[in-house]
C-alpha cells in the first residue's frame, strides 16, 4: 500500500490502524475483553446456583426468589444507560475499570451480608456495574479492529461467554457441596457464601489488569484528542510488529469536528463536579440521545431495543431459573421414580402450602443439590461450544443477520416445547438448544449493532437496547417467580411468542460488517 495519504489533511483512520498491523496486541485485547465478557455470564446467572441453596438461609418462598433474581436485573436498567453515558463521554476504559471493581466489590461485600434485604440490595449494585462491563466491552474492543477482522474478532466474543457458563457450574460444584457453616449470632458463611466470594474476584482482577491497556483509539479521535490517538496506534504498531514506535508511518490523523460548538478541548476532560461543566456534558449526552431517536438512526435504535427486549427477557429469566427447576425435577423423580412428570407440574411444589406440597419442606430446604444439577448446568455450557465456534467461522460467509434470525426463531420453538417434556433428559435437552442458540443470538446482536451506528453513538445505543432488554428481565424474573408455582404456562407460552417476534424483527436489520464505518 502506498503512502500517498500521509500528506495534506492526514491520515483516516481506517488506513491508520490497518498500518499498525494485527497481531499480539489485538489477541491480548480480545482475551481481556473475552473475559470480561466470560465474568458477566459469570455475574448475570450466579444467582441460579444460589436459590436453591440459599434456601433456608434467607427463608425464601418462589415469590422472594423472583424478587432476588429480579434485583440485579433492576440494577442493570438502571445502570445500562448511565454506563454507555459515562462511555460515550468520558471513555471507554476508564469506564470498565469502574463498571468491574464495583462489581467486584459489592460481590465480596454481598457474600458475607446475613439478610435478604441487604444481600438484594447488593445484588442490585452487581447487576448495575455488571452490565456497564458487558455493554462496553465490545464497542471498546471493535473500535480497535480494521473493518476485515472486526465482525469475526466480535463473533469470537461468544465462546467467552460458553466458557462463563461453563466455569460457572464447576464453580459452584467444587464448591457449594462442602459441607461446612459458621454461625455467630445473626452472621453466617457458609459454602455458598464462599462460592459468592470467589466469583466476586475475577471482576477485581480484569479490572486491575486493563490499567494495562490504552483508551479506544477511535475514541480518541472522536473526541478531538489526536496526538492521543496517535500514541496509541504507535503503541499497537510497536506491540505488533516488534518494531520501535518511531517507525510508525503516520504521522497525522484527520480530526473530526467537535460535537459541541465552541468547545475547544476534549469532552473527556470536563468535571461533573463543576456546575458550568456538567451543563455542557449533560447538553452532549441529551443530543447524542436525540440523534438515537432521530433519521437516519431512528429505525436501527428502534428494532435493536425491540429485539433485545425479546431476547433478554427470555433468555435472562429461563437461565437464572433452570437450575431451580433441575431441582425439582430430580427431587420429583426421586421420590416418584416411576412416574412421568412435566415441566408444569414439577414446577408446582410450593412450600407454604402444605395440602399441594409434592415434596417434604425438609428435603426441598436442604442446601444440598444434587450433583447431576451441576451437571445438568455443565452440559448446558457445553452445548453451546459448536454455536460458539460456528458463529465466527461461518460469519463472513452467512452473515451476522443470519445467525440471528436462525437462533431466535430455533429457540422460540424450543422454549414452546417445554410445555410438553416429561422427563428430565427431554428438559435437559430443550435447555441445551435454548442456551446454544440464544446466547449465539444476543452475541450476534451486540456484532451488529458495533456496525449501525458511529463511534460516537456507538456506546450509547448498546446501552439503550441493553436498558430495554433489562427492563424486560426484570418483569420476566417477577412474573416467573410468581407464576412457576401457579401457571407455568403463561410464562413458557409468553417467552417463546417474544422470541419468534423477535426473530421476525430481525429481517428488517440492515447487512452489516463490509463497509468501515466513520
């Protein structure tokens, strides 16, 4: 390639980065922000293994077990918009390394918190850092991609998130089972304490680690922050090719024009804390929202928010859920080994009523699952390794459109069919395919909406589809809690119709990942 566009004006960004080569930094920027992606699997579905044992602790009826889900799930609508806010002002990085230390933080806080209350409340603390790390880690990761590998770099991202629901079972089953418990008044820690514990850890760990890692440079230029910029993509040319930064060929960026008039430095160096300079911010924030619900963007931010409420709401609520109804599934055969039974009628064990009750309060109360549940959950996290390495071999050559459309409505028909299993391989089964596909489908979701909108919406937009699909969660982990035990019906009938809406919402996505976009 020739060197012409080094002269007058600069060079674009798109040729800039391409010259800084691919290489070790991009596979060490995929790892972290794979892992980040891997915790957040990790933090999003924790509480599935913690229901069932910490039953007797907190006292906890299925009403309360959707009112525990559901507070992380509050957290996350809560905190999606605020974090893609902070990202698309104040950076990418500096932003995650919040988001994942207050993660970390309120985890280990919450393992050692002895009430329901205060342990929801934290909960509601993880669940609003947890899904500023999520949103943001793939805008931050794209931004650093030439246009040719970002959509398979992207695609990569969700075998992260199979290796998180992977982990997090055999977690939880080296863990969990030990059998010990140490009271002292009011306060207890037990196994399951530990397991919260050490879960807590990663988020503090990958946040320390990306102190080692440079702002988007694409960010950077956004912001009119061009010799930054430019000291990034010497850094990545050095890591890249071995070579001194010195010998990087270019030697000027084009600049992009300030989104606010008048402002003659960064937005990225305003406070919050000066009354002038949060105006300015805040006036930023409310027209980059604007532009989100304006042409030409008003359509992509409209289907985005629609399909990730369908999806999330499915996908959020059954997963937190399942191994509570892997429980009751193993507790019913147990007892009635002879018997054929359905997801509806195992899910109606209820303990405040002992005239309906299936199964012995005693039995039910006890903090010990069996180890097929752990296994149950393993084989899940399994069985989404060929979707995992399906998606980005395959991604160039059927599209990331395809992917979704083909996963969402799979797995609608999949959420149906769990009306009509009778044992527990044939539940088995059907959440295998629902966990395969769905998660396929929201990485897929996260690849493409990289693509619809520019650097500096980019953030903001995940972030708001991401507040719709929450918000979603939240009333599909209230309205399961409440109806598991009454209706499992409605629910299961609910899921599957806004998954295959979903699936139809996404014909009329856009083609993305050929063109570079500003």
């Amino acid at each position: 390639m020739g060197l012409d566009f080094l002269e007058t004006g600069g060079t674009d960004f798109e040729n800039a980065i391409i010259t800084s080569g691919f290489g070790k930094f991009h596979f060490s920027l995929l790892t972290v922000c794979g892992l980040i992606y891997a915790n957040t699997a990790v933090g999003i579905t924790i509480l599935s293994f913690v229901l069932p044992s910490a039953t007797c602790d907190f006292n906890l009826t299925s009403e309360k077990k959707g009112w525990l889900t559901a507070a992380p799930m509050l957290g996350m609508v809560i905190g999606s918009y605020i974090w893609g806010c902070l990202a698309d002002t104040k950076g990418r990085r500096v932003v995650l390394i919040a988001a994942l230390l207050l993660d970390g933080v309120c985890g280990l806080i919450s393992s050692v918190t002895p009430d329901f209350i205060s342990f929801s409340v934290l909960r509601f603390f993880n669940g609003f850092a947890i899904t500023g790390a999520m949103g943001i880690c793939f805008p931050y990761l794209g931004e650093f991609q030439p246009t040719k590998y970002r959509e398979k770099i992207l695609c990569w991202m969700e075998l992260f998130w199979t290796l998180g629901i992977i982990v997090l079972p055999l977690i939880a089953w080296g863990i969990i089972p030990l059998d010990f418990k140490y009271i002292q008044g009011n306060f207890f820690f037990g196994s399951w304490n530990l397991f919260v514990a050490v879960c807590a850890l990663p988020s503090i760990l990958i946040g320390l680690w990306l102190f080692f890692f440079p702002e988007s440079p694409k960010f950077l230029l956004e912001c009119g922050e061009t010799e930054a910029a430019l000291d990034v993509l010497r850094d990545i040319f050095q890591s890249n090719t071995g070579r001194d930064r010195s010998e990087y060929p270019i030697k000027s960026l084009k600049e992009k024009e300030q989104h606010v008039p008048g402002l003659n430095r960064s937005i990225r160096t305003l406070k919050m804390s000066k009354p002038k300079e949060l105006k300015i911010l805040i006036h930023e924030i409310w027209e980059q929202t604007k532009a989100l619900w304006s042409p030409p963007y008003l359509k992509n931010t409209t289907l985005a928010c629609l399909i990730q409420f369908g999806i999330t709401t499915s996908y959020y609520t059954l997963m937190i859920w399942f191994p509570e109804l892997f429980y009751r599934f193993e507790s019913f055969e147990r007892h009635y080994p002879n018997e054929t039974t359905s997801v509806c009628k195992v899910s109606s064990i209820v303990l405040n009523h002992p005239n309906n009750t299936v199964i012995d309060e005693i039995d039910y109360c006890s903090s010990k699952m069996d180890n097929e549940i752990y296994l149950h959950t393993l084989i899940i996290g399994l069985a989404c390794i060929p979707t995992s390495l399906w998606l980005p071999m395959c991604v160039h050559r059927l599209g990331a459109k395809f992917f979704l459309i083909f996963s969402i409505v799979v797995a609608s028909i999949a959420t149906i069919l769990l009306y009509f299993v009778q044992t527990s391989l044939q539940n088995l089964i059907l959440c295998c395919i629902f966990e395969a596909l769905t998660s396929l489908g929201i990485s897929a979701v996260y690849c493409v909406m990289v693509d619809l909108f520019p650097t500096n919406l980019r953030v903001m937009a995940a972030a708001l589809a991401l507040t719709f699909g929450r918000s979603g969660a939240l009333m599909g982990n209230l309205l399961f809690g409440y109806l598991i035990d009454l209706n499992c019906l409605v629910p299961i009938l609910l899921f599957g119709l806004m998954l295959l809406i979903s699936g139809i919402l996404c014909f009329f996505l856009p083609s993305t990942g050929q063109d570079a976009l500003d």
